[in-house]
C-alpha cells in the first residue's frame, strides 16, 4: 500500500506540474521557432528578446520509474522550468509572446515578446534586466546589408579577382571543401555558376522556397565566394570548390535591390544553425548597432574555431557595432574613408558577381569586400584547416598590398601572397616582394 501511494502522489506531482507549465508551453510547442509575420518585420521597436537560464531539467519520473526513459529531453528542447519561467515573465510584465526558441550552445531559451501598447521600451527593458530570472533582455534590434587560363566567359571582367591575384593563388588551392555558412538574404540556388556549391539552406524569414531564389543580395555574395570555375559559365568565385550552406535571416526591401533588413531573431537563428553544421567561416555582409544575443552568439561561434568575417562599421557611429566581438574579422572597401580604424581591405568597387535567374551584373559595397575575404579564407582553410581568427587575421594584414606605385590609399587583401606566406614558400609573381 505505501508503495502505491508513493507512485499516487509521484503521478500527482507531475499532472500539477503540466498544468503549471501548459500555459507556458502554448507559444513554444517546438524546437523549430516559427518565422516572422509582416507587422513583426515592420515595427521592431515594440518587440523585445528576453532569454533564460534552460537547464534542460527534465520532470522528476514516478517513483519506481527510471531516469533512462528521460535521457532525450535536453537534446530535443528547453526545459520545463525555462518555459514557466518566460510565462510567468509574460504574465508580470504584461508581454505577449510571439516566438521562443532554445539556443543551446548558450544554454538559454529565448523569446521574442510583443511588448503592451502603452508601455515604454527602455524602463521595460531596465525592469527585465534586474529581474534575478532573466539572464538577457534587449531590444528586437534591425540590421542592414551592406551595398555599393579560364573558360568562364566574364572572368577577364573580373576586377577584385585580378586585383587580389586569385588566379595565382587557385593554383595550390581553391577551398576545396571548406563549409562556408552564408548569413544573408536567400540565394538563387539553381543558378548555373553555383551547380554543386550548395551543401545546405535554411529559412528564418519565411517559408517561400521561389521568394529564397529571387533574393539578389545573398545571391551576389555567394558568387563572390564560391562560382564554379572552369563550367563555361560567367565568372569565377574566390574558393570555388568550397561548400556553401546559406541561411536566409535577411528579407530584401524591394524586389529588384540589393538593400535588405535581418533582426536579432532570425540572425541569432542562423548563427545557431552555421554552429550546428560545423561549418569553418560565417559571412555576414552586413552592420548595425551592437547586441548582447548576437555578441554572446559570435563569442561562442568564435571559441569553437570558427572564423567569422563581417562588414566593417563606419567610423564616429554611436558606441560599437554588431561585428566590435574580438575574433571577428571586419572588412572594408578599398577607398571606404568612412570604415573603422583597423578594418581589413578588399576589393567591393564594381565586383561582377552572380544575379537570380541565372544573370550576371556589378555589385559595389563593403558586403562584397566581406565576401572577398571570406573566400580567401576558405582558400586558406583547405591548405591549414587549424588557423584561427587571430593568426588569420595577422596573416591577410601582413600580405597585403598596395596597388600600384601609390603612396596613399588603401592596403588590399592579396590571396597570392596570402598563400604564399602560409606556406612558406615562392607562389607569386614578381609584383609580391615580400613573398617567402
């Protein structure tokens, strides 16, 4: 009899204890967040982040029961206390919550809640951030992207390629396999210069699969990367045997431009799943204000040796920026007057790159100076898979170069010498004098 009430108030404890948390589980009833709607896309100033501690602490078992029958709890979501916890937040602070997510290598479960309509952000956000239950609390902020011996028939076209001597660099290497991760808009993933490139996609925006292939900005980026080499077709990426997995967390502002807006939420999405997929560089051709979520994110993607390459922030802006996370490999345009002291340079002046629909056109801006980097490194990985962001980063400064005879200027990424140097020994042409 005692041990039939021991199994009674065990099954008691725990029939409470999914009513207690029912309300909270309403808006989270998977690992898989759901994607963005048009007013949560239109008005991010009444959103907010708010993360808690996700032990992953499974509900006890009934007594007699045995703990093996819980072992797939924390891989498969967040824990129960972690979801009560954000609905008794919602419930305190009179939030309505609209998506949640585990991020597991941070430990947290997240949430995107729509804030009251009288409510003010700011105060909201200092009371959250003093509250013992909430380890972050920011903004839902915005982020932009960032404008401005072959028989590929457009590659004599290609100036940045000829600027930053690819074509001598191809020679011993051309990524071959390196995991790139993609962190933009969509991409035109039937395009013919990237047949074999893409080793996987995920969408964070929407569920528009013909939406994905339409996107330009995303689809630019990875031609600067990874276009097939040597097809008869177009041009030619910097690392053309690397592998892309492109992540939309980014939606385009127009149909038929380059301008395009990602969030806190759908970036820190794709910066989970690039950790997920092992991948060795993340690209992030775009800027904006820092984060808290996303610098943690980078942070850890960083201490796993993944090397990460973002668009340079402009000088005199207000505080640090999205990519101001040691380890993080910031890249101008050559000639930007306006980026960051300490930025890395490359080629973004009229880069001939890839467009939806199978179209080639000119893309300009610090994105594609990113994207250039983000393929020398992949050209890198493939000869010394160990490099980390420190020695990388000192080694794509120490091999730059100036073009021309010109005193003043920018100093550029050379993928030449930058090889050259990391395996000490003669590449190059006589134009690279520093050359092992």
């Amino acid at each position: 009899m005692k041990q039939v009430e021991l199994n009674l108030g065990a099954w008691l404890f725990v029939a409470l204890l999914t009513l207690t948390v029912h309300d909270a589980a309403a808006f989270d009833r998977s690992d898989a967040p759901r994607v963005l709607d048009q007013q949560e896309k239109a008005t991010p100033e009444r959103y907010i982040v708010v993360a808690v501690d996700d032990a992953a602490v499974p509900a006890p078992p009934p007594a007699g029961g045995t703990p093996r029958a819980y072992d797939g709890i924390a891989g498969y979501g967040p824990s129960w206390r972690a979801r009560a916890t954000l609905h008794q937040l919602a419930t305190a602070y009179a939030l309505r919550a609209v998506n949640a997510w585990p991020i597991h290598p941070l430990r947290l479960h997240c949430a995107v809640f729509r804030i009251a309509e009288n409510a003010d952000r700011g105060s909201l956000l200092a009371a959250l951030s003093r509250d013992p239950r909430v380890k972050l609390a920011q903004p839902l902020q915005t982020f932009e992207t960032q404008t401005l011996g072959y028989n590929d028939p457009y590659v004599g076209l290609q100036r940045g390629f000829a600027q930053m001597d690819v074509a001598d660099a191809q020679v011993v290497s051309q990524g071959d396999g390196v995991r790139v991760a993609i962190i933009d808009t969509g991409v035109d993933t039937l395009h013919p210069d990237l047949r074999g490139r893409v080793a996987g996609s995920g969408n964070f925006v929407d569920d528009d699969v013909e939406r994905f292939r339409r996107d330009r900005h995303g689809t630019e980026i990875a031609g600067v990367i990874a276009a097939v080499a040597n097809n008869h077709e177009g041009i030619v990426g910097v690392a053309p045997r690397a592998r892309l997995l492109l992540y939309k967390a980014c939606w385009q502002a127009q149909e038929d431009a380059d301008p395009a807006n990602c969030n806190s939420f759908t970036l820190a999405q794709a910066l989970v799943a690039s950790m997920d997929a092992h991948v060795q560089i993340i690209n992030l051709s775009l800027a904006g204000p820092a984060d808290p979520l996303l610098h943690e994110l980078l942070r850890e993607a960083e201490r796993r040796g993944i090397l990460i390459v973002g668009a340079a922030a402009e000088q005199g802006q207000n505080g640090p920026g999205l990519m101001d996370v040691p380890g993080v490999i910031e890249v101008a345009s050559v000639g930007n007057e306006a980026a960051s002291a300490g930025s890395i340079h490359a080629p973004g002046r009229e880069i001939l790159t890839l467009l939806p629909g199978g179209h080639y056109d000119f893309a300009s801006g610090d994105s594609i100076a990113t994207a250039q980097v983000t393929g020398l490194l992949a050209l890198l990985l493939a000869k010394e898979p160990r490099i980390k962001s420190a020695a990388a980063e000192r080694l794509l400064r120490a091999s730059s170069v100036r073009e021309g005879d010109r005193e003043d200027g920018d100093d550029s990424v050379d993928a030449c010498a930058a090889l050259a140097s990391l395996l000490a020994r003669p590449l190059c042409p006589e134009r690279h004098p520093s050359q092992p």
